[in-house]
C-alpha cells in the first residue's frame, strides 16, 4: 500500500440501471505510466472520470495515498485531467488558459507568468502567450491542453484519448514526447486509450478492461506475450484464435490435429481457447506441416507480408517477410511455447 | 441552374411592405405641405428636440432599459434552470414559456388590468386579508411590469440557447483546474454566454422602447412613450411629417444600438441571433 497513490476499491458506477463498471480493483504506483486500455464503452473513461471527480461512484471507495477522496469535487483534488477534445476556453488566449488554475490559486503574477513561460518551452511553445485558441492548429491546442494541466503540477496527470483528434505521424511523436515529460517531471500519468499500439509504446503497466470488468493488468510485454484470455489475446496485436479441448497436460486438439504445447494444469478433455500469434506460425512444405492448406491472400505490410491461409477449413493469419504466392500450397507449423491456451470465457464468447 | 425566381415572392413582399413605407417615412419626414406646396425642411426634427419630447424618449428608453434589466435578472436564472433541468422537464418548461404567446399580445395585456385593477383580483385578496388597496394601475410599475411580462420570453430563450451550446467539458476542465461553481460561472460559463445576452437585451429592449399599447392600456393615458407620441402624431393629430421624423429618429436609434451588439457579437465569434 505504501507506494500506491491511487487506489480503487471495488468500484462500480450504474447508468439508469446498467453498470458501466463492475467492481474494478486497481492501484496506480507512484510515478507510473498506467494506460487503461479497452474498446469503445468498455469503461475505461468511466473509470478515468471517477478518479477525476467528474463521476462519482454507484459503490465502492476511491483512495488517495490513504484517504477517501470518493466524493470529492474535482476542484479539491490534486489532479489535473487532459481532455479528450481538449476543452480550451475559446474566450481566453493561450496565456490566459494555462495561467487559469493558476490564478484561482492566487499566485503571484510574477511567477504565474514565469511558470507558464516555463511550460510553454515545455511543450516547445515558446512566444504563443498571445495568440488565440482558434488560431492553433489541433496539434498546438493539444499541447496547450497539456500544459495547461501540467502547469498546476498535479500529483496525478489524467489523458483520455488525448491524441486521438491528431494524425498518425504527429500522433507517434506525441506519444514519445509524452513518455519523455512523463519521465523527466515524475508525475503519474493515467492514461486511456482504445489503441493497443500506443498503450505498448507508453506504458509502464496496462489495464485491460472489456465491457466494464478488468482482463488483465500488466506490463506491455507481459500483455502481449501472456495473455490472460482470449479477449486480451485478439485485442493486443493481431492473432488467430481457435476453439480446441485439451486432451492431457501438453496435448491439445484444434482443428482436426493433436498439437504438442507447453501448457498443463487443465482439466481432461476442457474445451480451451488456442491463441497463436501471426508471426508464430511459420510456413513450410506442404509436406512438414501440421496443417496442410492454401494461401489465399496476400497483403504488403511494409516490414512483412500477410498471408491468409486457408487450412483446415478455417483461415489462419501469418506475418512473414517471405512471400509466399496466392495458391501456393503450402503446410503451416507452430513451436509448443507459441501455443497460448486459455480458458474459454463465456462473457467473450 | 439557381432557382432565383423562388425569390421574386419575397422581393416583392418587401418592396410592398418594408421599402415603400420606408420611402415614404422618409419623404414625409423631411417635407411639409402647406396648400399645393410641397418643400424641403429640417423643422420636424427640430421639432422633436424640444424639451417635451426629448422627455417623452428619455422616459421610454429609461423604462425600456428598467424593464430589460429586470428581464435578465429574472431571465438569466431561468435559462440557467431550464438548462440545468432534465430532458424530460425541458420540454414542458419551454412549453409553459411559450404558452402565453399563443395568445393574443393585447389580450395578455388587457389580463393584467383585471389583475391590477382598484378592484381587481390582487386589491381583493389585500383587502380580504385585511391590507389596504394598492394603486397597481396606470403607473410606471405597470408599465414595467407589462414590458418584462411580455417580453421575458426573448430574454430566456437565446440566452438559453447559448447556455445549452456550451461544451459540458469546458466546465468539467474549469472544475479540473480548480474552480469552484462560482467561479466557474463568473470565469467561464458567463463569459460564453455573452452573445445570448446581448441577443436577448436586443430582442427585449426594441420592442419595449418602441411599445405604445402596454403604456396605453397599463399607463392608462398617464405615461406617453414614444410609441404613443408617434401613434397620436398619426392617429389624432394628423401630423404624418413629425410622426414620420420621430419614426425615422427611432429607427436610427435603434439601428445604432444594434451595430453595437452586433460589432460585440462579431469579435466573440458565434452564438448569437443575428
């Protein structure tokens, strides 16, 4: 407990009766990049506003460094939230609009404007004191955003989606530029995001959340290499998920073949969820694979080629740099630790 | 092909009714008949800076500005509420809003004199609670009170327009850095609420300075505004030159104050009615 900032206790929050959160248990440490991650209406901005203030709780507690802050306006908490589209006051100028929290704080105006300099070279926007909001491009008026909470030097820095207005390019420098001040100010950053890439390329630790429940918590790596179910699996990269029964520890049964795996502990004969990554599975003679089939399509990524093969009477996707020609065909194999089993989850079914 | 033609009805609906009276407003304003012949003069609006009449505008832009006044004090808070309230009640609020102005515009008028009057129904429940009568009628109280009780409907509803245009976020964002609801008002949702306001001042001061039948039937003859001065010049006294100048100086007055607003309106980007 010592280290966590924030903790939530069993959180739920109803909306006319359907909940859109169901009791999340989460704690954020000290000076983490913790990004929660999820589709659309999976609860990630719910729970980002009840940390924020601008929900409160249907049950539960929300604690900060030890005391109840569950409702607490937001105004009497020391967090400073980066708002989806941005939220700058179009009647005041960029000056005004980071000097805000600031000057409700009756600061000085010396040091106000000596801080907002300050978080203005920051955010590389030196000379912009003056200008208007609606002057700025959407990239600008994001690091405003940013600045404008930073400014007020939270102990907590909430982003919901802020990148998500911003094109990609200006997007992948953000999310580097973020990751940067997050580490060189050491305030924590809670972040939310329905883009899996940019959770793995920021966070310290990601939250998995689907249809209001937490999946799985965990570093990037660990998220991405052992998923928890197969709801992780599909949503954090690419990956072929079949239904099979594990028929003894290390022997697992998918599409019509017995398969050698590394996982053990389940029941005899448990139906199981088989996760494969793309770039795991790796073509080979007709004549060596495990699965025999054709390719069907090919599409240029860039770095590799996707190949859909049809095998087996399903379609399996594979990541190769070596192309291998519609209608081949071609036998596919996989490594026993490159098979994931899960337990079938019978909300994601 | 652009359909101009769909036009032409309009056009020609304002020649008949806005260019043509307009023309002749401004004929007669600057000419005078005696016998055949007709000449060129300034006298008419001379005219009308003499003290009496310039009493007559002071008195109707005093009232007109009272009552708008009045309008936002009460108005602003009930934009504020119907804003505030949910979906469900909005509609029946706004509903109850607009209700009295499917009525008759003189037959709402004519309501309050049964209200106001000696023995009317407020006098009747003073007495009866042992009180004594109050002179109600055909003062500048009822004056004001017909002016806010016609008028508050354009007062709430453009500043409720703009109320329910504000983004919810910049809100939250105000709270996020530190604002209380009060300062959130002041700093913020006030602020952007501006154009509304001035949209509202406008739609209710205009119609207040330039009224003549709230001051008839409520001034009961006792207050002359401008709109009865101009009416009378017309109706009574058969003066068409100075009732056409003391039109034309309204116009001008309010054209003023409208370039006003507007130009206010213009550097704060949207929101407004015109």
């Amino acid at each position: 407990m010592a280290d966590h900032l924030i903790n939530l206790i069993n959180v739920s929050k109803e909306y006319n009766g359907t909940k859109a959160i169901k009791n999340i248990n989460l704690y954020v440490r000290k000076n983490e990049f913790i990004t929660l991650l999820g589709p659309s209406g999976c609860g990630k901005t719910t729970t980002l506003r009840i940390i924020g203030g601008f929900e409160y709780p249907t049950d539960g507690q929300v604690l900060f460094e030890g005391t109840d802050l569950t409702v607490l306006p937001p105004y009497r908490r020391k967090i400073n939230t980066v708002f989806q589209k941005y939220a700058l006051f179009p009647h005041m100028n960029v000056f005004e609009n980071i000097a805000f929290g600031l000057k409700i704080k009756k600061i000085e105006p010396k040091i106000i404007a000596e801080k907002v300099g300050r978080i203005l070279e920051l955010v590389c926007l030196s000379g912009y004191e003056k200008r208007s909001i609606n002057s700025l491009s959407g990239g600008q008026q994001q690091r405003i955003a940013i600045a404008r909470a930073l400014v007020n030097e939270p102990e907590i820095l909430l982003l919901d989606e802020p990148l998500g207005a911003l094109d990609l390019q200006l997007r992948k420098d953000m999310q580097l530029e973020l990751k940067a001040m997050q580490q060189r100010l050491g305030i924590t950053f809670i972040y939310v995001t329905h883009d899996q890439e940019e959770a793995l390329t920021m966070s310290d630790t990601i939250v998995v959340m689907n249809k209001g429940q937490i999946q799985q918590i965990g570093t990037p790596v660990d998220i991405y290499n052992e998923p928890k179910n197969a709801f992780v699996a599909g949503f954090i990269g690419e990956s072929n998920i079949v239904s099979g029964i594990m028929l003894e520890d290390f022997l697992v049964e998918f599409a019509g073949c017995k398969v050698p795996c590394s996982d053990q502990g389940f029941a005899t004969n448990e139906p199981v969820d088989v996760v494969i990554r793309p770039e795991d599975l790796k073509i080979v003679d007709e004549t060596e694979g495990i699965f025999k089939g054709s390719v069907k399509y090919v599409t240029f990524k860039g770095v590799h080629y996707e190949m859909i093969v049809e095998a087996h009477g399903m379609d399996w996707m594979i990541h190769s740099t070596r192309l291998r020609p519609a209608g081949m065909k071609v036998g596919l194999k996989v490594d026993p630790y490159d098979i994931h089993i899960m337990k079938k989850v019978a909300a994601n079914a | 092909m652009r359909k101009t033609w769909l036009a032409y009805p309009y056009t020609l609906w304002m020649l008949l009714f806005t260019v043509i009276p307009m023309g002749l407003l401004i004929y007669f304003s600057f000419t005078t008949n005696s016998g055949t012949n007709t000449a060129l003069t300034w006298t008419h609006f001379q005219r009308f800076f003499e003290p009496i009449y310039l009493k007559v505008l002071l008195r109707s832009i005093t009232l007109a500005a009272i009552s708008t006044v009045i309008c936002l004090l009460i108005g602003y808070p009930a934009a504020m509420i119907l804003n505030g309230s949910s979906l469900k009640y909005k509609n029946t609020m706004i509903t109850l809003l607009v209700l009295p102005m499917w009525m008759n515009f003189l037959l709402r008028t004519y309501a309050w004199l049964t209200l106001l009057e000696r023995k009317g129904i407020i006098n009747s429940l003073l007495v009866a609670i042992g009180l004594n009568r109050l002179d109600l009628l055909y003062n500048e109280f009822a004056v004001i009170l017909g002016m806010v009780y016609n008028f508050i409907p354009f007062m709430i509803l453009p500043i409720y327009s703009v109320l329910n245009k504000i983004d919810r976020s910049l809100i939250e964002a105000a709270e996020d850095l530190g604002a209380n609801p009060v300062i959130t008002f002041i700093k913020v949702i006030f602020p952007l609420s501006l154009p509304g306001v001035l949209s509202g001042i406008t739609m209710v001061f205009m119609p207040a300075v330039t009224t003549f039948v709230i001051s008839r039937l409520l001034g009961g003859g006792q207050i002359t505004l401008i709109g009865d001065l101009i009416e009378q010049q017309f109706l009574l006294v058969g003066d068409w030159n100075f009732g056409s100048a003391i039109s034309l100086v309204m116009i001008v007055i309010i054209l003023i104050t409208m370039g006003f607003t507007s130009k206010y309106e213009r550097e704060q980007t949207g929101g407004g009615l015109w």
